[in-house]
C-alpha cells in the first residue's frame, strides 16, 4: 500500500471554541452572551450543562498551549468571545479580556504555533440579542467595528482571519428550530439572520484589511451539508436535495464567491420572506475575496420528497425540535443514514468528504480550502491503565484524513486539516455527555489525559504522513 504523504506546507491543527472550553463566565469582566442564558434556562441543555466552568482553559491557557506544543501541532484554531472583550457588543472594550487573547496569541507564537482566530463561534453579547440579535441589521456594523478593534490589537500575529463559524447553525439552529441559542422559532427571522451574518462578514473583511491591508488572510468557516437524494432517478427527490443545498450551502456560497443568493433560494423560500432586507451593495460587500475557504465535514444526509400529512421528519444533526431548521422546505424528508455511527448519531461517511470537496473544486476552482473541523464523538472509557484507548475515533480520523489526501491528488487545493477537538469541551446542546477531544478532560480534577487518538495525531504531524491503522486499534475499532 502506497503512502500518503502530506506537502510540506500543508498546515495541521487543532480547534476548540471559546464558549466550549473556557469557562470563566462572569470572570475579567467578561460580558453575558446567548449562550450564558440559553444554557441556563431549564430544560435547553442535556443535564442543564453550562459552560460556567467548562474546561477551564480560561485559568490552564499556558498549560493547553504547552500540550499543543507537544502533540506538535503548526496551527490551533480557537474563538475570541465577544463578550469577553466588548461585554455588551458596543461601546467599551474590556482591556483585560483583550490581554487574555494577546497573551495566549504571544503564547502560541513563542510555541511555533500559528493562531488561527475565529471571531465568532455563535456566542453573541446578550445585550446585542435584547436588541434583535441577528435580526437587527445594526449587528453587522458592531460586528465590524469589533473585528477592527481585534485586527488593530492583535495585528500581523494572527496568520489567518476567520470571521464566522458555521452561520448555518448561528441562523437557522437559533432563529428557526431553536435548539441553539437564542433559542428563537421564527422562520422568516432565520433568513434575515442569514443574510446579516453574510453581511457582517463581509464588514469585517473590509475592516481587518482597512487595519492590515491586504497582507491580512481572511476566511470563514462553512459546515457544508452532502445530502443526497433518497431515489435518484426520482425528480420529486432530486428537487428535495437541491432545497437542502440552496438553503444549507448556497445561501452562504452564492453571495460569498458568486455575489449574489441563488434564484432557487429566493423562490423557495417566498412564502416566508421576500428578502427586502437584502439592501443595494450589500452583495458586493460579502462577495470581498477569501485566501480560504473553511470547511467544517462530520457526515451526509439523505433525503426524500414529503407528500404525506403532517410534519416530515427533520435533521439538523445538533438536538430535536417541534420546529424545523429548513425554513421553507416543509416538503421534505431526512432519513436515516446507514451506520456507523458516532456518539452524536451522526453516520460516518469518509467518502462525503471527498465527494465534498470535489465538488467545491469544480464549482471554485481557484478558491483554497481548509478543513478546519473533522472528528469524533464516541464513548469513550479510562481503563485501568490510565488511558483512554479510543480506537473508534483514531479509525475516524485516519478515514477521513485519507479521504483529505484522496482529494489534494484529485487537484483539492486543500491548505490545512484541524481535528475537532484539541480536549472535550462543552458540546452545545448536548453538554458534557459528547467528548470530541483527542485529549480527554476530567471534568472533576480538570486533569488534561491524552487518548490514543493524541498519540496518534502526534505521529502524523511529525512525520506528515497517515500512519496506517495498526492491528490492535483496528481490532479495537471494529468491536
Ligand atoms: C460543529 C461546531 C463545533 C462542535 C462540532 C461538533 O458544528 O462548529 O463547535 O460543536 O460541531
């Protein structure tokens, strides 16, 4: 079997969220965002987790940068919080929320380690919501005049920009199905947030290169849906597949890098809205160029036409809800997707991720990409031997990351791979019950324990080459 070696430059990283790992909530004077009080309100979280204390990366930052140093990682992509360094999203700035970031950006530099900053990873100041949120068309100026303010404190240390992530679940899961703060059920109002967070980025980019010029390298983070028709020689499916791609990848895409929404998205979605928020030149602002293109892959979807009464069944892959994510497509159906599965019931499937990118290749072709999440849920176990041998996930992401090296030799510009996640960490709705770390945190003593899969990735990234599956992981793996 022939070796899959990675470029030289190809970059290898980790990535975690602010509001996921670092707890220190009402800590440095650190403002409340939407997820403060939607995990604090009974009932909207699994065992009413918060991320109150979370993995308390807040106090064990030099402690998490000096594992990263040795997993030997060149890039750790992390958030900023917002409300950590303006508390109500306009106004004053909080000088030590800004030092924590600065110190931890100084802190990976002095480890070799490339910051990859993301300026939003869904915690929104909940002053910012009182006034609308994402549907309040201001947002998009404050998030600008925010990321202007980190360009200018931050600087030329920051090697990559990334503005949002996943404005799919930041919309749709908080506007319209609600299982995502701030928890709302209003369809239409997801499509206003889509738009402003589309805008907001577009703001942003403009407002870093106006700091650092044109040197600055921007990107955003989009979780792409492969979602295939359930019979494709069926037209009626056929069409429920392309619904599901305008709303969960073009509405993002379209105005991104063609600059303009896809005229299926707008005739789709009219009974719920007739996209007058769109204003004069705002297509122009978010089609600002990107040095990358993000993407987020966990698994596919499956779908067919729903003719029958009723409401069909949804995914959205992140909790359930009486109200549906896919906001004008109330005909159609998701099902079930063949196993395995990860703890998160999300089915595993290599070959969308390869299919994924190819098809981003023929669309963009001249556009880079980085995966900047891929990984694994499972049930993972401490045995006696103080490890956590979690061969399900190292199988994962061996498959995956072969699948990455099956597209750069298919002509995939793809730059750079960031598991998710660095350690376990506050999983949204789910709480502390999903582990997604290569690195296992006990969440009683907050000791860092590094599970098989660390190990492994370690040798990866030393040696740029995927080491094969050895026998007893493979063994584990298919038990
Ligand atoms: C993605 C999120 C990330 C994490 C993973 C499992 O949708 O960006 O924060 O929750 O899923």
């Amino acid at each position: 079997m022939t070796q899959r070696t990675f470029g030289d430059d190809f970059l290898w990283g980790s990535a975690t969220a602010a509001y996921q790992i670092e707890g220190g909530a009402t800590e440095g004077g650190r403002g409340p965002s939407i997820w403060d009080s939607f995990s604090h309100t009974p009932g909207k979280t699994l065992n009413g987790d918060t991320g109150d204390v979370a993995s308390d990366h807040f106090h064990r930052w030099r402690e998490d940068v000096a594992e990263m140093k040795k997993l030997g990682i060149g890039a750790y992509r992390f958030s900023i919080s917002w409300p950590r360094v303006q508390p109500g999203g306009t106004g004053e700035f909080n000088s030590g929320g800004i030092a924590f970031y600065s110190g931890l950006v100084d802190e990976l530099i002095a480890a070799g380690i490339e910051p990859v900053v993301t300026l939003y990873h869904w915690d929104l100041p909940q002053e910012l919501e009182d006034a609308g949120g994402w549907t309040n068309r201001d947002t998009a100026y404050l998030f600008a005049e925010y990321a202007k303010r980190m360009a200018s404190e931050l600087g030329t240390r920051i090697s990559l920009w990334t503005t949002f992530n996943e404005p799919w679940c930041a919309a749709y899961l908080g506007y319209a199905s609600g299982v995502h703060a701030p928890g709302r059920t209003d369809p239409a109002a997801a499509l206003v947030a889509v738009h402003h967070l589309n805008l907001a980025h577009g703001l942003a980019g403009r407002a870093i290169r106006d700091v650092l010029g044109d040197t600055a390298r921007l990107s955003i983070t989009l979780n792409l849906h492969v979602t295939r028709p359930d019979d494709p020689s069926s037209a009626a499916d056929l069409d429920a597949a392309r619904k599901i791609d305008a709303l969960g990848n073009r509405a993002f895409l379209g105005p991104l890098l063609d600059g303009a929404y896809p005229a299926d998205l707008l005739a789709d979605t009219a009974s719920v809205t007739d996209w007058a928020f769109v204003r004069g030149g705002d297509l122009d602002v978010i089609n600002t160029p990107i040095d990358v293109l993000g993407v987020n892959y966990y698994s596919t979807g499956r779908v067919r036409h729903f003719g029958g009464v009723g409401v069909p069944a949804q995914a959205d892959g992140h909790g359930d809800s009486e109200a549906s994510p896919w906001v004008g497509a109330d005909d159609v159906e998701f099902l079930q997707q063949p196993g395995p599965y990860t703890a998160m019931g999300w089915n595993i499937e290599p070959a969308g991720l390869l299919e994924l990118l190819e098809s981003l290749r023929d669309t963009y072709p001249d556009q880079p990409l980085m995966i900047t999440e891929n990984g694994a849920a499972f049930g993972d176990e401490v045995t006696p031997d103080g490890r956590v041998h979690d061969a399900d996930r190292v199988s994962y992401l061996h498959d995956h990351i072969a699948a990455v090296h099956d597209a750069i030799d298919a002509g995939v510009d793809v730059r750079g791979y960031f598991v998710w996640s660095l350690m376990d960490n506050f999983e949204w709705g789910y709480g502390y019950d999903r582990r997604f770390g290569i690195i296992r945190i006990d969440y009683d003593t907050q000791e860092r324990i590094w599970k098989d899969s660390a190990y492994w990735y370690r040798t990866l990234v030393a040696t740029n080459t995927l080491p094969e599956l050895d026998a007893e992981v493979e063994a584990a793996a298919t038990r």
